[in-house]
C-alpha cells in the first residue's frame, strides 16, 4: 500500500542519467550532486546499483535536475553551477511533495517590469487578454465543429469570439470566456465515455447509463 502513494522509481527502465527532454531524475540511497573539475558530477542508485553521470558546462542538454528522496547531499557549488548553466533543482520527498525548489537566475529587467506594472492601467493587458482569449476560443470552436459535430455549438462561440473585437474592459473579457466555456463543455455532455472491458468494474454504478464497452 505504501508503495502506491510514493513516486516511482522506473528501477527497469532506469539505467542511465542522461537527460531526456532535458530533465535527470535522481533516486535511491546514497544520492550525489557534486562539482569536479568543473564538471557536474551525479550518482544514485540503491545499494550496489549505482548509475553515474558527468555533465561538462559545454552541451550538457540538463534543463532540470529532481532528486527523489532527502537521502544524500548536493553541495553550493552544485547549486551554482545549475544557476549558471540555467538549470533548475527540484528536490521531492518520496510521496511527490516539494523539499526544495531552485530555478534559473536572470538579471532584472526594469523596463519589463515597469512595463508588467503598468498593463493593468494603459490597457496593454486588456489586449493581450483578447489576443489569448481569441485563441482559446477559435480552438474550442475547431474541436466543436470538426471532432463533436455540433454546429451550434460551434457557431456560438464563433459568435462570442467575434464579440472580444468590441470589449474594453478586462472583466469583459472574462464573461466571454465563461459564456464560451459554458458552450463548449455542453458539447461534450452527451459523449459517450468509452472503457475497456476489464475496467468496467472499476467505475461507478451512477456512470453506467453512459458507458459504451469496447474490447481491447
């Protein structure tokens, strides 16, 4: 039961540290994270199964490194060097809640931030509300029309989206978007959930009436 609330470990399909998608995960008992020679230094594993990994400053791929479990050490210079290279280092206890967060260190802009300060009241946020809204919206519509056939509910938030044109105020903004949202999510009301045979168990008796079996 224990085992079922805590992250996994993927023991089989874990057999090196190199990144992928930009992202290391370190597991096990004994974990390092260490500077040598300037190079980012990690081991992990449990007991004699130990995976090691050497990251040079120069295409090293490591976006992300998360270290699963509070079992080990990761030294300053470690941390920095992550700062350096734009990394980030997420330290997770063994049920996924965060120890520890760092991310990448950027110098501060002061005409972005005086820019973000001042979007609330020059209408700057006004417009990118309605450019991002307008999207949101145009993808719904897609979805409606081509993938649930449901024309109606296609052409009202087509309708809706063409109203962001004309509003000015951000509160406006908002309405549209629940008004399409209400649209959309009534589309999919009547769809029918399909499960596998062997999950049918698993799903409530108040779910039944909706459910169309398919076999594997």
């Amino acid at each position: 039961m224990a085992d079922e609330e805590t992250v996994s470990h993927l023991q089989n399909s874990h057999n090196s540290l190199s990144p992928r998608l930009g992202v290391v995960t370190l597991f096990g008992y004994g974990t390092s994270v260490r500077v040598e020679r300037g190079h980012l230094v990690l081991e992990d594993g449990i007991g004699s199964d130990r995976h090691h990994a050497r990251f040079p400053r120069v295409c090293h791929g490591l976006k992300r490194l998360v270290a699963i479990g509070s079992d080990g050490s990761v030294s300053f210079a470690a941390l920095r060097w992550l700062a350096s290279q734009s990394a980030a280092f997420v330290m997770l206890e063994r049920d996924g809640s965060v120890l520890a967060t760092t991310g990448p260190v950027r110098p501060s802009d002061a005409r972005l931030r005086r820019a973000q300060a001042l979007a609330g009241s020059n209408g700057t946020a006004v417009q990118l509300a309605i450019e991002l809204i307008t999207k949101k919206l145009a993808g719904q519509e897609k979805v409606a029309r081509e993938r649930l056939n449901n024309l109606v509910v296609a052409e009202s938030i087509a309708k809706l989206r063409s109203g962001l044109r004309s509003v000015r105020r951000l509160e406006a903004v908002l309405s549209i978007e629940a008004s399409a949202a209400l649209a959309y999510w009534s589309a999919w009301s009547n769809l029918e959930i399909q499960y596998p045979r062997i999950d049918l168990r698993r799903v409530p008796d108040h779910w039944q009436p909706s459910v169309r079996v398919f076999h594997l």
